[in-house]
C-alpha cells in the first residue's frame, strides 16, 4: 500500500518507492517486533513473512540475513546494546528492541554497509513505526556503539 502526502498547497504526492534494502529491513525490523511480543520461532516467523502477499519489492536474501542473524545472535547483540540504554533492555518498547536489535547486528555483521547509513535507516524505520521521539533514542545508542563497532571506519576520521 502506497501511501500519500499532501504537499503545501494540498495537492496530493505519491509517498516515495522505498528501495528493496530498505523495505527489506522493514520487514525485518516486523519479524523481530513479533519474535519479541509472541516469543515465536524465528524459522516460522520468516516462513510467515515470505509467504504473505503485497509485500511490495524487497530483497528477500536481504531480508533473511537481517532477520536470521538477529535473532540468532540476539544474545550477543543484546550485550552490545545494554551498556548505551538509559533503562533496562526489559523496559523498551518492542519497536525501539528491534529496532536497536536490527541497527546493532547490521553495524557488526555488514561492514560493507556504511555505519551512517545504517543509522540513518535504523532512525528512519524508528520515525516509521516507533513513538514520537524514539528515533532520537535509537540515533543516540547506535551513534555511542557505532565507534566501538567500526572501528575501521573511525580509526580514519581521527586526526
């Protein structure tokens, strides 16, 4: 579904195609949001999310890496995480976890991604589908563990 804005003079707008990547890591960011409400199996959830209709373009080996290597290393992502929060891990909402679940094992795993466009994504998809200031909680703890995860991308911009 496409949805619409009006522009200043309330003429109508076609909202933007997204690009496979980035409705790839929405539909991410949705298996692991019901991976943590419903405690499902990973495998089910992704099966699920493949098989539902008028999903719209998406890089569907994208999507399985994203999802798969999340919540396959959630634990360890979690760790990662925990240190940078202003509250326990226990007490985000679902959308700020996978979210931060979905930033975090992207700026570990996928360095073939810039960590400033994985941060921008992870605030876009805050800003989509989160409260009204959870994105600047997200770009906050991804930007304090985007150093300690990147180190070859900072070990640059010192000097």
């Amino acid at each position: 579904m496409t949805m619409s804005k009006t522009d200043g003079a309330g003429e109508i707008k076609k909202a933007p195609n997204k690009s496979p990547r980035h409705r790839a890591r929405e539909l991410a960011l949705q298996g692991i949001y019901q991976w943590r409400i419903t405690a499902g199996d990973d495998a089910q959830i992704e099966k699920q999310i493949h098989a539902e209709k008028n999903l719209g373009r998406y890089d569907k080996e994208l999507f399985s890496k994203l999802l798969r290597g999340a919540l396959g290393q959630h634990a360890e992502l979690e760790a990662l995480i925990a240190p940078y929060l202003d509250r326990p891990l226990a007490e985000l909402s679902p959308v700020e976890f996978a979210v931060l679940l979905l930033g975090t094992f992207e700026l570990a795993q996928h360095m073939e991604v810039p960590y400033k466009v994985v941060i921008n994504e992870s605030v876009e998809l805050a800003k989509t589908f989160g409260g009204t200031d959870g994105h600047k909680f997200v770009n906050g703890v991804l930007d304090k563990l985007a150093p300690q995860l990147r180190t070859l991308e900072f070990s640059g911009r010192a000097s």
